[in-house]
C-alpha cells in the first residue's frame, strides 16, 4: 500500500483512499491541516502515489513565502505540466491563462475570466481520466492564484476532478474554503511516534530516545530529524540541547544539516529558495558561470529537495528547510541570489521588480520607480492589495523623503479606496507624514484622508475642502495625464455629490476647466451626466456610447465602477452589468471589497427599475454585509436605500420607513445630503402603497419642489412621475402642471426612453386629453421601454385609471392586465391590490380558476404562500431557491386568474381543490 512507511496514519490513508474514490466518481476538495512537521507533506505524497496506482493525472504544486507577492506564480507551478492542453481550449480562455501564467504576452485578464479558464482547462483534463490538483502549503500561496483555486474548489462536483490541499493549524491564506472539507492531522500517539523511532534510529540511546520523544511530542518529522542533532550535542557536551519552541528547534536542525552541504549546492539551494516556483528553466538561467544544476545531488542524495524530471521542478521536502537555507546564509549571500534571479527574469516585470527590491541595498530610486510600476500594473488587475504592498517597499527603497511620502501616500489611498484595508491605510498615511511632513497637501495624501474622513465620523462638508483645497494648491500642473490628479478628481466628484449643493460643485468645474488638453473621457461623462443631468445630461449622450464600448472583458475594474457611476441617471447601468457582475463574483473571490461594492450598487439599482427584485434584494444584503466586514461602514446607506425601496414597493411599510429614519439619521450629521434625499424616495413610495398621498406629495416635494427641478439633485428625476400622480390625486393640479411644465421646459425626456416614459406619464395624469393619451400608448408601445418594468406598470396603471373614468374600459383592461402582470412578476403587492381594483371596476371577471392546470408542486407552493408563508420560509420549506419560488407564483397567479397573494386563499377554496390536480 502506499504510504505504508507512514507510521500511525492508517486513518488518514484511508479517509485520503476514500476521497480519491470519490473525486473518481464525481469530483470534490478536501484541505489538510495540522502543526508544521506533522506529517502533512507526507501524506499529501501518499496521497498522490495512490492517486497514481489508480490511474489519475495529478498537478502538483506548493506555497513559497517567497512568491507569496507575485500574482498567479502558484497556479504557474500547478498548471505548467498541463501547458500543451492549452491548446484544446477556446480562443479567449486560452489567452486570458496563457497571459495570467506567463505563457504568453497581452493584457493583464480579468481574475474571473483566469478563474473560468482554469476551471474549463481542469475539466478538459478529465476527458483523458480523474485528475488530482495536489497543493502543499496554500497558506503561502499568493492571493491570485488562491483566488483561482478557490474558485475551482467550490465546481468540481461532477467533474471527475478534485483539489488535495495542505496548510498549517492556525495559518491565514487567501484561499476561500468554503466547498472544502477539513482533515486535521494530528500528532502521532506514543506507541506510533516509539515505532517510528526505533526503525528509523534502531541504535539510539535510552536516554537519547526519551528525551526525543519528549522534545518531538508525536511530531513525524521532529522524531526523524532531531536524533543526528541530540546525538551530536551528547557527544559534544554531554548534555541535552536546551528546550526551545518546536519551530525553532526544527530550523535548528535543518540548518545543522545543511552545513555539511557543500557551499555550491547552499547557492542553489538558496536561488531555489528564492525563486520559489521550482522552475529548473529559470534557476539554470540565474546560476553564475561557474555553477550548474548538478551542483544540487548532495541535497537530493540527503533527501532535502527532489527533482521531477518530468515536469523539470524542483520540490522542497518540507517549506522549514527554506528558512532554514535563508536562515543560514549571508546577507551578501541573499542579495546576489536576488540580483541573479531578477537577471534570469527579464520577461516577468512582477517578479523582477521584487527580487530587485530584495536586492536593493539602501535607497535606490531606479528599483523603487520599477517596483511602483509594478504596483501600477497589479492594481489595473485589481489587486489592490498587491498594489499596496508594492508601493509600500518602493517607499522604503526611495531615495528622497519626498518620494517616501509619496509612494506611501499612494499606497494608503489605495488601501483606504479600494482595498477595504482602513486601518492599514491609516498607518501608512501617518509614515507618509512623517516621512515628509509637507506631503500632507499632496493628492494621494488628501485623497487618503479624505476617504478614511468620511469612512469614520467626519462630515462630508470638511472632506470636501481638504480635497478641493489640495487640487488647487497641488503642483500638478492641471495635467489630464497626472493620476493622482485624476483620482482626486474622481473622489471630489463623488463628494459634491454627497454634498448635493451648487457650492459643492463650484470647484470641481473650476478644476475640470483647468485640466489640459482635456479631461479623461469617463471623468468627463460624469461631470455632465451624474452632476446634474437635468440640465447637462444630453450634453453627455454624444459619449456614452464610446464609453461604454471600453467596458471589455480586460477593462480596469475602477474604469468599470465609475463608468457604471457614469452611467446611472443616463439610465445606461443595463450595458455594464455583466462587467458589474464580473466585479461581483471578483469581489466574492476575494477581490478589492471598494470595486465589489459599487458593482452591488449598480446592480441594485438597475434590478429595482427593470423589476428583478428578488436578485435585488440579495444584492442589496450583501451589499451592506460587504460594508460591515470590509471596514467601508459609509456606503452601507446605499444598500439600506435599496432594501427600503424594494420593502416599500412590496407592501413591507414599517421596514421601508425603519430604514428611511436610519439613512437620515445617519446622514445629517456628517452632511452626506445625497443619501437624505435618497431616504425620502422610499417614503414615498411607502406613502403612495399606503394610499397616504398628501404624505407622499411632502416626501416628494423635499426631494425636489413642485415646478422645480432641483439643482444638483439627480435623483429628484426618479419621482417626477410620482410627485405628478399624488399632486392630481389631492386636488393640487396647479402644482402638477408646473411639475410637468419643468419636465417639458428640461426636456427630460431627451435623457433616455424611461425618462421619455415618466415625462409622457406625467401629462396624460395632468391633461388627459387625446394627444397625450396617444403619445404615451406609442412610447409603451416602444420595445425601448418595455425594459422598466416597474416605471412601465406604474405609468400603465395610471393610465388605465385614467382611461377607465374619461374614455374606453376596454383600452383601460388593456393596460391594467399588462400592468397586472408586471407587478406580479415583481410581488409588488401595494400595486397589484390596486390594478386589481381597477379591473374589477373595468367589469373585468377572471377567467374560472382551474387548479387541473397546476402541477404538483406549484399548487403546494400556491397553498403555502396562501397561509401567509414568504417566498424565502417556502424556500426553505421546499429546499428551493426562493428565486425559483417566486417565478412559480409569477406562473400560477395567471393559471388561477389571481394577482396577489390575498386573493389565493380564495382560489385554493375547498370546493376549487376538489379539481383533479395533473
């Protein structure tokens, strides 16, 4: 049997043997842990001897400390066995893999595009037979690769492929485990660790022997290794070696037994060290002209490294003989391997850069302008969090105290930004002050401070002049290629907004004018179309288009979010949500949690308005469960607008108001007057649910009064329609008809087709006369606006309101049903309870219930949705999706000729069960 040398682990064997039957079968993941030594490593080659007496392929790879800051060098060492299958993939997943490993040259790919990529090249393996991933030491992988294997972990059911990984008790990796099963690996017993022993060291000394025991305390490779070393003291001093922690003792050994190594092979050992993907290619490029990979037989022949000469890799026994290696060489030593090793790595800018930085002897700017740009390139990814750390060694590398200061500003920016690394982030804005106390007025310093500002207790207003007030002052010349220059305008753009005021405004214009030869094209979208599109908005449209073809599957996940932010009141979020969703699933991979979260935010509202509000609902909870856990607190509010408009247009009032009272609450005193105005929307729409409409006329009217569109308030536009429809229905027709004058004289309805919507809404609810009966018919009749479901039913019923009392119940039928059946697939409940009213005052009579036309299943769904149940308590109930919930009751309410809940009961009558069900 294999492993059979392994003493006390017939447990383990066989839980490994049962794992490898199962991935044979249908795929799975299972994760290894226990203390440093304790035999892990061992079990994972015991592991992949019987994977290969069975017949399966497997990839081996393992963590280096080393490599732990450059991206994808773990899933390089994995998946390079398996180059020539690239082939069989398609043409973009190929690249996107071929790109992330090194293989091939071309833009940086999207981590989810390399996720799928890796996935679908696993999957082709499995054509050929079960294959094995067989990682060691995941706690050092580096983050994208992690990313990646996650992601490949929580798919592999049903693959006939499974993921074999190990890591030490109490480590912290980037790797998500959720989808993998946990072995623990504990120390061998005492009867195990007395066997071991004596087969390994038969001639050992009584005393020699105990005092092993007890020093090694069931640890495998203490036990094997420790014996040279108390037999060695004893000789020389007659005396046990003093008790120190485990770990230590360990490197002590390791080192003991390196020193009879000769000096060529501790250099090689050593540049291994370093490399740390095992790549022979690349050691036999960095060994000086006297040296060669021959000089590595005496580690082999000692068992301290091995050689696949399949895959031309070379493998490590165990990670504490790397620092033991690194532990023993001299500082000269360490730096020439370095410099060997960036000289071998001239096609890998990442990895240069660092061993160039580890090289680096004191300052060296020429090292710290390579190592910036490599953080430049790594957060384009966006990894935010590779960013960061490569910008805080080029500080420590600059050779002025000014550059220091910048680069570590930078880097707290980022992290205060981006990677949801506040704290941090607030450490390294205090180094950069002290390192050069006049780089508080610097851009990236007065982003930074701005952002941890508002992200702590700091009102907006003072953010607002830090941040304006730098851009004025600041040295960059107004230069439209300057970045920081850029992200500060970015931030201060997104600070008006949350001010909401002219005088927010005033210089961010002021800037924007100065900037040569011209603003960036998404920045210059934004200051037209999110500022105050009323009445700059058109002047964006001749734009959008071209931005929006830039969102490829390659585009730079902060180009994404702010194109989206661009993009919100020109109602355009529906051509970037699959670049949004790719921010998601990054996100949740363990992407930059800033990206993540602006992704949810426009996914949300882009679920709201096309009335897919189940999905907007889990996006809005995880939404504000991202901003709790990532240290971004400030834009929880966002996800609380959301969950409150969708709780009030589902019938949920208390919830809606709760949530409205917690936006205002906590927005007034930090003077975020965006998100206040955002609070009131919920409120109306809860008022108008509720039939309270002189109290939805007050809510609407603080957001924007009537006749006027408010300056600077965008989402003023989203209530026009219903500041019209409660201004009629409480005798206020003056204040209707100046809205709508200010809807015409705006020309809102050049904004994008729902605003065309909304405005031709208003004047049928004011005029009602032909002419604008028929405009409206035609626009909804338009597939252009058939997109807003929820718009487009509000607009529908008003209008066969409207119809039902002035002209033709046959033509008002026509839009109620239409209506009816929008707010149904939404549960919108307040809506539907109203259309329904309308039709019944329309003389309209369902057709006669037939529960013969429900399956099983729905009519178990209908009868517990009629005792009141939510679609998530039947969900669960069922061991549904409550997605899948709510698109059954979205069939049957039209089988049953209902269109709310209240009115199942009714349908589901004892005399209406007694019908054959099919």
């Amino acid at each position: 049997m294999a492993g059979s040398e392994l003493y006390g682990r017939h447990d383990d064997l066989v839980q490994l043997a049962e794992f490898l039957d199962g991935v044979r079968q249908g795929g799975g993941a299972r994760l290894i842990c226990g203390e440093p030594g304790v035999g892990k490593s061992s079990l994972m080659t015991a592991a992949t001897e019987l994977a290969l007496a069975g017949g399966m392929r497997v990839l081996r790879a393992s963590g280096s400390e080393f490599e732990a800051d450059v991206s994808y060098s773990g899933l390089h060492q994995l998946l390079l066995p398996a180059y020539a299958a690239l082939d069989r993939l398609p043409p973009g997943p190929r690249e996107a893999l071929s790109v992330a490993l090194g293989f091939g040259v071309g833009t940086p790919p999207d981590v989810l595009l390399v996720c799928n990529a890796a996935l679908l090249l696993v999957t082709e393996l499995t054509a050929d037979g079960p294959v094995v991933l067989v990682v060691d030491d995941v706690h050092w992988l580096d983050r994208a690769s992690a990313v990646v294997l996650g992601f490949v972990a929580r798919r592999l059911a049903g693959r006939r492929a499974g993921l074999l990984a190990s890591t030490r008790t109490g480590s912290v990796s980037f790797l998500d485990l959720r989808g993998l099963s946990e072995h623990v690996v504990g120390p061998l017993d005492d009867e195990s660790a007395g066997r071991l022993v004596d087969v390994r060291h038969p001639q050992l000394p009584a005393r020699v022997r105990r005092r092993l025991l007890d020093l090694a305390q069931g640890n495998p490779l203490a036990l094997m290794e420790l014996p040279a070393a108390l037999l060695g003291s004893v000789r020389r001093t007659q005396t046990h070696p003093e008790v120190v922690p485990l770990s230590d003792r360990l490197q002590a050994i390791f080192a003991a037994r390196l020193t009879g190594l000769p000096e060529a092979t501790r250099q090689v050992l050593l540049l291994a060290t370093f490399e740390g993907t095992g790549d022979v290619r690349v050691l036999r490029a960095a060994l000086p002209d006297q040296s060669s990979l021959a000089d590595l037989a005496p580690a082999e022949r000692a068992q301290l490294v091995r050689v696949d000469d399949p895959t031309a890799r070379i493998a490590f026994r165990h990670p504490l003989i790397r620092s033991a290696i690194v532990a023993m060489s001299t500082h000269e030593e360490r730096r020439t391997a370095h410099v060997a090793l960036a000289g071998a790595l001239v096609d890998d800018e990442e990895r240069r850069a660092w061993h160039l930085a580890a090289a680096a002897v004191g300052p060296d700017e020429a090292v710290a302008e390579i190592l910036e740009d490599a953080a430049h390139r790594v957060m384009r990814r966006g990894d935010g969090f590779a960013a960061v750390a490569a910008l805080v060694r080029a500080a420590e590398l600059s050779a002025t105290s000014a550059g220091r200061g910048r680069r570590l500003a930078e880097a707290a920016y980022i992290g205060a930004e981006a990677s949801g690394t506040i704290d941090d982030a607030k450490i390294l804005l205090t180094d950069a002050r002290r390192a050069a106390p006049d780089s508080v007025g610097s851009l990236h310093a007065a982003n930074a401070t701005a952002f941890l500002m508002i992200n702590g207790d700091g009102d907006v207003s003072t953010a607002h002049r830090l941040l304006a007030g730098a851009i004025e002052t600041g040295d960059h010349g107004y230069r439209a290629d300057d970045p920081a220059l850029v992200e500060a305008m970015h931030t201060l753009l997104l600070l008006c907004w949350y001010g909401s005021t002219p005088q927010h405004w005033a210089p961010f214009f002021t800037a924007l004018r100065r900037i040569r030869p011209r603003p960036p094209d998404v920045l210059a979208l934004a200051s037209d179309s999110f500022a105050d599109p009323v009445r700059t908005g058109q002047a964006a449209l001749h734009r959008v288009d071209a931005v929006l073809r830039t969102l490829t599957d390659d585009a730079d996940p902060t180009r994404v979010m702010r194109i989206g932010t661009a993009s919100v009141y020109l109602d355009r979020l529906g051509d970037s949500r699959e670049a949004s969703w790719q921010l998601v699933q990054h996100g949740r991979n363990g992407g930059a949690p800033r990206r993540h979260l602006g992704a949810l935010m426009h996914l949300c509202l882009d679920n709201f308005l096309t009335g897919r509000w189940d999905e907007a609902e889990e996006l809005a909870v995880e939404g504000q469960r991202t901003c709790d856990t990532s240290g971004f607190s400030f834009f929880a509010w966002y996800f609380r607008y959301n969950r409150a408009i969708l709780a009030a247009g589902r019938g949920r009032f208390a919830e809606a108001y709760a949530l409205a009272d917690e936006i205002t609450h906590w927005a007034l005193p930090r003077g975020v007057a965006a998100a206040a105005v955002f609070a009131q929307h919920p409120r109306v729409l809860a008022a108008i649910g509720q039939g309270d409409y002189d109290a939805a006329f007050g809510h609407a009217a603080a957001m924007s009064p009537p006749g006027v569109l408010a300056s600077h308030v965008p989402h003023c536009t989203w209530v026009m329609f219903d500041l019209v429809e409660v201004a009629v229905r409480t005798g206020r027709t003056a204040e209707a008809q100046a809205h709508v004058r200010a809807m015409r004289d705006a020309d809102v309805a050049g904004l994008s087709p729902r605003m065309a919507l909304l405005q031709a809404g208003a004047e049928a609810v004011v005029r009602a006369d032909d002419e604008s009966v028929t405009r409206l018919e035609t626009l909804l009749a338009d597939p252009a606006t058939g997109r807003w479901l929820f718009d487009g039913s509000r607009v529908r019923l008003a209008l066969g309101e409207r119809l039902r009392r002035t002209r033709s119940p046959v033509d008002a039928r026509r839009h109620l049903l239409a209506a009816r059946d929008g707010f149904a697939a939404m549960a919108a409940e307040p809506w539907l309870a109203r259309v329904e009213g309308e039709l019944r005052a329309c003389g309209y009579r369902p057709p006669p219930r037939q529960l013969g036309d429900l399956t099983a299943q729905e009519l178990q769904i209908a009868e517990l949705a009629a005792s009141g149940m939510t679609n998530k308590q039947i969900a669960e109930r069922l061991y549904l999706s409550h997605r899948t919930v709510g698109a059954h009751l979205y069939r049957i309410f039209p089988k049953l000729g209902v269109t709310s809940r209240a009115a199942l009961r009714d349908a589901l009558s004892p005399s209406a069960a007694e019908q054959t069900v099919r």
